[in-house]
C-alpha cells in the first residue's frame, strides 16, 4: 500500500479555524482544491504545537506518520489508536455488534468448512480494513468454488494480503436501478461525515454507477443508526457507511477515519464549510 510521507504533506490554517495537513492523491473522490474555494494561509511562523486534519489517502503508515509529526510540533486529530479503531473492522466490530453484519476475523483465511461452521452462503469477504476496490469477485461467496478462488486472490491482492480475513454475514441490501458493473451491487447505501459529532456530510455511496437519493424519513432513520455508532466510538472526525437493508432497516455497513476516505457524492466545499461555521461556534443546520 503507498505510503503518505511527510514531504507530500501541505499543511495550512484553513479560514483561521483550523490546520489541514493535505496530500494530493490524484483521485477526484479524495482530492479538493481548498486553496481554490477558501481562505488558505501558510503562516511564516507556525505555533510551537498545533493540531491539524489529515486529508490523504489510505496508508498503513499512520502511526509513523504521526509520530513524525509529532516531531515537528504537529498533533493529527487522530491518535495511532484512534486511527485503528475506526479504521478496522475488528476493533470497531465489538461496540457496533448490534448495528452491523455479524462478522468474524482471521489472521489467515481458513479453510470452507471453517467458514461454515459460522456462516451460511453466501458469505461476504473482506479484509479488515478495506475491500479491494469493491470488486464483487473478490468479495461475495456463493460456493464452495467462489471461496476458494476468492482465498488464493486476497493472498496474491496487493491492497489485501496484508490485513486481516474477515468474513460477514450476507445481507440482503435494498437495490437500485444501476449501470452494469463489476462492482458489489450497487444499493441504498450513504456515506455519512462526522465532524466532533455533529454531521457535516451525507451522500450515495455508489453515485459513480447510480442516481438515488432518499426522502427525509429515511434520511432521518439512517442517520439516527449512523449517530448512535458515532457516539459509540467517540473520536474526532468519522465516517460511517450506512445502507437500508431489502427489509427496511438501516445497518451500519463500513466505518472508516475520515482523514482517509473518499467523498463519494458529498460537496467537499459544503463539508468543509460546515467544518468552518463548528469551528467558529456557529449555528449549523445538519
């Protein structure tokens, strides 16, 4: 996995509320020209000790990263710990249990019978931290045939090999009409931003090969579930992945450090906007 070296980093006091320590990626889901759409100011002389929001990619390098920059007088919002807890399905899985998929995790894949002494097929495969770009063959079991052929590609997948082997109970997810895709099928599914609890983000996960939206009953219902996981894992800057189930209800199917996620169909400017108006101690409506 690439990794975010401190060189890469520009960081700057964004509309003199708070620090951004950004990295470009060169993917348009992840990157946003703040310096384009707000007040940027790169300081001659910095305080001693600030903390700054971290916006990069996904790295397994965190805890060296902060520590380098800790170094340097900069605290990320984020400890290493708080970075694993949210970025990892085991360590979220536990306070979140009730809210999402049951799941298992293992340090290597085991073997099909294994798998069915836990689950019922299909099965749902990840690795602990992230799937590998939501590629449907490297991620849904429906037999004996699919596992195995799924267990020798997350071996051999850069972007896998290295966490651990989860598996989930497969859900049955509300569909939506959709253009063909290799992906895992698209569903109701939103992305939610929480910035020190308060929402500041929320869109169509899959808008890239959807159009859906939901009406504000269901966006109400689906945020009450996203809320209570926030409050669960209580840290600065979260992004919870949420879906309505084929029944109706709403899970929890992802969560993950908002320094390092992507804004699917959510406006960066007004993210970053309601970021600001926290900041400064205004009134925001979520």
């Amino acid at each position: 996995m690439p990794l975010i070296e401190l060189e890469q980093l520009d960081i700057f006091l964004l509309e003199d509320s708070l620090w951004i320590a950004s990295a470009h990626i060169g993917v348009p889901s992840y990157d946003f020209s703040f310096h384009n759409f707000f007040a940027c100011r790169h300081p001659l002389y910095r305080p001693d000790k600030i903390t700054a929001v971290g916006r990069f990619r996904v790295t397994d390098n965190y805890p060296q990263l902060y520590e380098k920059l800790k170094d340097d007088g900069i605290r990320l919002i984020h400890t290493p710990l708080q970075q694993q807890l949210i970025s990892e399905l085991p360590s979220w899985y536990p306070l979140l249990k009730d809210l999402t998929p049951k799941s298992a995790w293992f340090d290597i894949p085991p073997t099909f019978d294994e798998i069915e002494k836990h689950f019922s097929l299909p099965v749902f495969i990840k690795g602990g931290r992230q799937i590998s770009k939501d590629k449907a063959e490297l991620s849904i079991a429906y037999n004996q045939n699919d596992y195995e052929k799924i267990k020798e590609q997350f071996q051999l997948n850069p972007i896998l090999h290295w966490q651990k082997f989860v598996c989930r109970e497969f859900v049955e997810l509300r569909k939506v009409p959709h253009y063909t895709t290799d992906k895992i099928p698209p569903s109701f599914e939103f992305r939610t931003f929480w910035w020190k609890g308060h929402c500041v983000g929320a869109g169509s996960y899959w808008s890239d090969f959807a159009s859906y939206d939901w009406n504000m009953n269901e966006k109400l219902e689906g945020l009450h579930i996203a809320e209570t996981a926030v409050q669960r894992l209580d840290v600065p800057f979260v992004v919870i992945d949420i879906a309505q189930t084929k029944e109706g209800e709403w899970i929890v199917i992802e969560c993950n450090d908002a320094q390092e996620s992507g804004y699917a169909a959510i406006s960066p400017i007004g993210l970053w906007q309601r970021i600001i108006e926290i900041e400064k101690g205004n009134l925001i409506n979520e």
